[in-house]
C-alpha cells in the first residue's frame, strides 16, 4: 500500500532514509504501517509494506519510530545521506505497561477521505448477531427490516435505497450480487467476520461501478490474526440454533490455515399471530470454509480461499393445516460454491509502489417452489460469477500525489425461468480505471477517479467519482464531500423474491428485448456532505455528526406493487430522488458507559405508471420506507467485564404498497388516500459475561415489548387467491424473542 504523509511543503529538500523492524525472540521482521516523526512534532510519516520510510529533514536529530503497543525506538541523525534502522521491541520486553489508545468498535474513519463507518467485532456482538444481515441493529446508517412474512429474510436500505443499491463486498472484492443480492447477506456468519467498513454514498472507481447507495466492505477473520480458536453456540426461543467454529494452524513462520465451520437450524414450528402460516421457516444451514495466508520473504503475500454453502428452508401453512388436501407449502434450497484470492507485491525499486490482484468466482444455484403440488409456482437459478482485478499503485513526483490504476473484469452467467419466463444473461464487463489523491497532509485530501467499462450488453460507459476530507481545529472537526455516479443492471426477479409469495401476477414492460430481462442499466448520481465535531458536554467527551446525501436516478428500474395482484418492472427516466438526513450524537458518560443518539430522516419519491395509460406518471413516496427514525443506544461496562447493552428505535410511518385509505365525512366519500403503518418502537437488551478474556456468555431479548404487525400475510385464508400477499412487511413478525449462547475465544500464542 502506498505510505501516508503528513508534511509540510515550506520543509526542506534533503529527505532522510530508513527502515523500521521488529525485533522478537523468534525472528527480525519489518513493520508496515509504524509511525515516524521527529522529535517534538506531532506530524511524521508512515512506514510502507517493507517497513521502509522517507521523511523530509527539518534540523532536528532525534528521530523517533513508534507502532501500536510495541516499545518505541529513539536514534540520532547525523548524516543526512546515511540510511537508518529503527528497532521496536515487544511490549513486554518494558517494565511498565504503556497504553496507546483504546481500539473502537464504533466510529468514523478518520483516515479515509470518504463518509466511512467503521465497527468492529465488538459492535455487532451487541445484539443477537449470527449473519451479517443482524449486524447492524446498532448502527442508524443501516436499516434492516423484514422482506416477507414467511422467510424470515431481513434485507437492509442504506440512504432509503434497498440493499442491492449498494455494493457489498467481502474484502473489497463484490460479493452479494446477482442471485445472491436477496439471502446473501443472511448466508455471513458474523462469528466468521473481523470488521465492517460502511461508506456513504460513492465509492472508490477502484471496487467498481455498481455503488449507488454506497459500500459495505466485510473483512473475515484470517489466519495470521490474533485468534487461533472460536467456538460460538447461540439458541433462541423461536427455535433458533446456531453453531460457528474456527481453528486456526500456522504451517510455517509464513504461511498459515484456518478452517471456519457454520450449523444452524430452526426446527420448532411457531404460529404466533394465528394466520395457519409459519413465523419463521423451518431450514436447516452448512457452511464451511478453508483460509489460507502467506507472507514471502520478497515482499509477495496473499491469500486463497474456498467455501461451500447449503440451505435448505420449508415455510407456509403449519403442519395442522398442511394436513388438509391442498396445503399452501414454500420450499427454498440453495447451494454455493466460492473461491476467492488477492495477490500483492511492493516494488523493490519504488519504495511507494506496490501491484495487487483480486480474483473471485462464484456458482450459486437456487431451486424454490410455492404453492401447492396442484397449484405451484417454481423459480429455478443458477449464476456463474468471475471477477479479476487488478492493481497497480504508486507517486507522482513525491507522496504529496498518489494514484491507483488498473483493470477489471466482471462475468455474470445467469439462467432463471419462473412462471413462463426465462431469462438468460450473458453479460462481460471490462474496465480500467485510475484514481489519483492529492494528500499535502494528513487532514487535507482531495480524490478524483474516473473509470471506463465495456458492457457486452449495454455497451462503452465512464463513471466518474470525486472526493474531499479537510480536518481542522485541532484535528477536532471534519469535513467530507462526495459525488458521482452508478450504474448497475438490474435483476428484477432475483432481488424481488418477496414476490413469489404472492398471487400477483409479474409484468416485465421492456424497453428492448435485447437487453437483459429487456431493461435498461440504472444509472444514477450520488452527492453528500458530511460534518463531524469533537468537544467536551461539561465533563463528558462527545461527538456530533451530520451528513446530507441525495441521490437522483437518471435511469430506474421500478418494481410497481401499486395494484392488487400485479406486479410491474419498467423502466423510468428522472425517477426516484432520495434525500437522506442524519444526525448523531456519541456521548462518554463515564470511562465505562456510552450513549449513542441518533435520528435520520428519508425523503424517497418515486414515479410509477399509470396502468392503463403507460406515458401518464404520478409520484408517491417511497413504500416500506420509514421517513423518520430515532435511536438511542446505551452500552456500559464494569472492572469484572459485565457488558450490559440497550437499544431502543423508534419507526416513523411507512407508506403501504397499493394500500388505501377511504374516508368518509357524514357518510359521504370524501377522497381516498395513501394507508401508511403505525409509529412503533423496538427495545432490544443484552448482558454478557467474561471470564478470563477467552470465555463470554451472553443473554438477552430482541422486541421486549412485544410489538407485531397485526395480519402481516394479506388474504392469509385463501392463499391461491389473486389479492394474497406475504410482501407487505413493514413490522416485526415474530414479536418477543429471549435468546442465550456463549463465545469462547483462544487467542494466538504470538499475541
């Protein structure tokens, strides 16, 4: 990766060399990312992947190496053209223990020049987290909800676009797209994941061009980190178990392996509101996956993975009715085999520059049913992925100019037939693109990129993306700004499952049939602002943040559910525009207690057809889109490691697809208006338990009081009729959930 300066422009020219190792018992190694600067200033550089440095010379003659919670090393400069070794030693080699700084689970990059969000394992260890759909409850960016009252599927909006406007990736590679977009994010154990970056609105040209809403980087736990064991057990009274496991064997100084294993299974039956449907769906879940990491004395490393994924669900009438002679009965099975790999070497030459290379391919296949054997609906998939990019960074002149280039190719192969449709799509993507940064100092850059792709099916495409970070006053406040643009094509059946559950009948209106599914790409700009601050309330040290983000579609694909029975996807020039607000207050009330505070507003309109006259359009607030959300979080701790954590929302009103209101004045029809939900709260609890850093129990509740959309299946008693629908969803299905497990973690004999 290319080093980070902080310097400034007025020092003088003759730069001073060096490099920082580590030195142990065991052997002598560089140290990426250590920090150096002379003495008395708070500005210095960063080592690079080789543990190599230049820093310019300013007079001084101390210079000082120092990175995370090793000893740091002082040397005298007394050549200007020598070349320096710095020595850090193990903190446990000190007689005293120095602390550096408290690792977050939560917070605001303050590094990254994009509206990044950071969380840590910790974070997402708050509630009742098994997959990445659960893993953020705690975090007001992320709005997760339920897609359909039979699956038990929870889906995420993100500035009040649904989930598959934003390009999710694992370890900046995409991966939750295509036949995946709707369960991909249930199907991450979280127990498998180290840290979760959330950006904002446009992303980086370098991971693609798919970004609309912004990105979701998810980095899994590797071999050489910190823990060699886990064993996670979860069970909940909805019939809920789950089981996650990893070991981790270093196979040399160099090269490591770990093995991650996931079971889970929901096996009790559960009808709560008496509609004769399942809650939640009976399914049984296996995952498993090998790691390896490596590290070669020249510089290369690496790592190559492989994973194999199967799920079987069953939902619908409960087993009373079932026995009837014509029950109403769902059955999903998926299977997914994934391999992905990333390759990188810094340049012997340019001690800036380093190459890099991504490669991910993915098989997923899908098979469900609906309905009855009489009377049945089968959806059946299957996707080949492959995606290469590759990467080459460097410096233009001095660090001050720091670029990224390369190129990328992205292959979907996609079979679906569903109800008399079948579609297939043969789509390639081949891209280049270049990102430049210009950095003086660590609080001020500006990044533009551009990249240009060749869709085999859409054609010649340039996405260009702009963003800027200053920080001042004492480091203490930020500014961020961002635009730019997104394109994605479209996978209306896949990414619309809730539809399957439904009588509707589906209607593609396409615009040309030589295109996939008949439909034009998506196309739309995304602009935001960002502000953060840092003081003190009286005695207690807080943040406040405010981010504005606004995003207008050039080209939209709609999926119109505005009448009863049908279902429509066509294409709309200057469609949705999507304002998003939000605001967050992090208060320190004492060394161990935290309150989060936040509310965010969403101003999502949409245009939708007229269904009799197709150049007629009317405009109506995005449905299942809660236009305000209140949050407050409150998290404390103890010496003895109780962690105790509470999380109450509040859901505004949600606007209800195709549901009307009538209303009536002295009997008399006065006019006819849009239904929209209830306000709601949620209160959800946790108190965990550690002994001896390496054992956590843990008990809470989610829905403590017991909130539930009252009839969530429309028509539930006659299930084959036109106007059922399990799809309308804007509340808890389930209601109170009581929950327990245990987390036993054994760490590395190197930490």
């Amino acid at each position: 990766m290319l080093i980070r300066l902080n310097l400034s422009a007025q020092q003088e020219q003759q730069e001073i060399k060096g490099k920082v190792i580590l030195n142990t018992l065991e052997e002598q190694k560089s140290v990426a990312g250590a920090f150096i600067r002379w003495n008395g200033e708070s500005s210095g550089v960063f080592a690079n992947d080789n543990g190599g440095f230049l820093i310019k010379y300013d007079g001084n003659n101390e210079l000082i190496a120092s990175f995370a919670s090793y000893s740091p090393d002082t040397i005298l400069v007394t050549k200007v053209d020598s070349v320096y070794k710095l020595i850090l030693k193990e903190s446990n080699d000190l007689k005293t223990a120095i602390v550096i700084a408290r690792r977050i689970s939560y917070g605001l990059s303050k590094l990254s020049p994009r509206t990044t969000i950071v969380l840590g394992e910790r974070e997402f260890q708050k509630a009742a987290c098994c997959n990445l759909s659960e893993s953020f409850e705690n975090a007001p960016a992320i709005d997760v909800s339920f897609s359909d009252a039979v699956t038990g599927t929870k889906q995420i909006k993100m500035l009040g676009l649904d989930g598959f406007y934003t390009l999710i990736g694992r370890e900046y590679m995409p991966s939750v797209r295509t036949l995946n977009s709707y369960y991909g994010l249930s199907h991450i154990p979280a127990a498998w994941v180290d840290g979760i970056q959330i950006t904002k609105g446009a992303g980086s040209v370098v991971n693609g061009h798919e970004s609309i809403a912004g990105q979701i980087n998810v980095e899994l736990k590797k071999p050489f980190g910190p823990e060699k064991f886990i064993l996670d057990q979860f069970v909940s009274t909805g019939g809920r178990l789950e089981t996650d496991f990893m070991y981790t064997k270093d196979i040399s100084k160099h090269v490591a392996s770990s093995i991650l294993v996931r079971y889970g299974q929901r096996s009790l039956e559960f009808d709560r509101n008496k509609d004769g449907f399942l809650d939640m769906p009976l399914s049984e879940d296996f995952k498993i996956m090998n790691r390896w990491q490596f590290f070669a004395k020249n510089g290369l490393e690496g790592t190559a993975n492989a994973s194999y994924h199967t799920n079987h669900q069953k939902a619908g009438q409960t087993s009373s009715l079932s026995a009837s002679l014509n029950p109403y009965e769902i059955g999903i099975n998926t299977e997914v085999i994934d391999f992905f790999a990333k390759l990188g070497k810094p340049s012997k030459k340019n001690e800036y520059s380093s190459f890099g290379s991504q490669y991910n391919f993915n098989h997923s296949e899908m098979s469900s049913n609906y309905g009855s054997s009489e009377n049945q609906k089968k959806y059946l998939a299957q996707t080949n992925q492959g995606y290469v990019n590759v990467l080459y960074e460097s410096i233009i002149g001095n660090s001050f100019h720091q670029f990224q280039t390369g190129i990328s190719l992205l292959i979907d192969e996609t079979q679906e037939t569903y109800e008399g449709f079948r579609f297939e799509r043969s789509e390639a993507v081949s891209g280049l693109f270049f990102e430049y940064t210009y950095k003086p100092k660590e609080t001020f850059s500006l990044v533009g990129g551009i990249r240009s792709d060749y869709n085999s099916i859409y054609g010649l495409s340039i996405t260009p993306r702009f963003h800027g970070k200053y920080r001042f006053n004492q480091d203490k406040t930020s500014i961020r700004i961002s635009t730019g643009l997104g394109r994605r094509t479209s996978n209306p059946l896949a990414q619309n499952q809730m539809l399957f559950a439904s009588g509707r009948t589906i209607e593609f209106r396409m615009s040309d049939a030589q295109l996939a599914y008949g439909l034009e790409q998506e196309l739309a700009m995304n602009s935001g602002l960002s502000f953060e601050h840092q003081f003190k309330l009286t005695y207690m040290p807080a943040k406040i943040g405010l981010d504005f983000f606004n995003t207008t579609f050039k080209n939209e694909v709609v999926m119109d559910r505005e009448n009863e029975g049908k279902a429509y996807f066509y294409n709309v020039n200057n469609g949705s525009r999507a304002n998003s607000f939000q605001t967050q207050l992090d208060l320190e009330l004492a060394r161990r207690t935290s309150i989060r505070l936040a509310y965010r507003m969403f101003d999502v309109k949409t245009k939708y057809q007229h269904p009799l006259n197709l150049s007629s359009y009317s405009t109506k607030q995005k449905p299942f889109i809660s236009r305000h959300r209140a949050f407050i979080n409150i998290t404390q701790s103890t010496r003895t490691d109780w962690r105790f954590n509470t999380t109450l929302t509040w859901y505004g009103p949600q606007r209800i697809a195709g549901g009307r209101d009538t209303i009536y004045e002295a009997n008399v029809l006065k006019q006819i208006e849009d239904k929209f939900s209830p306000n709601f709260f949620l209160l959800n609890a946790q108190i965990s338990k550690t002994f001896k850093k390496e054992f956590e129990l843990y008990f809470g509740a989610e829905n403590i009081l017991n909130y539930k959309q009252q009839n969530p299946i429309q028509n539930s008693a006659q299930p084959f009729s036109e106007n059922f629908d399990a799809g309308l969803v804007w509340g808890p299905i389930f209601g109170r959930i009581i929950y327990g497990g245990f987390r036993w973690r054994i760490k590395s004999s190197k930490e």
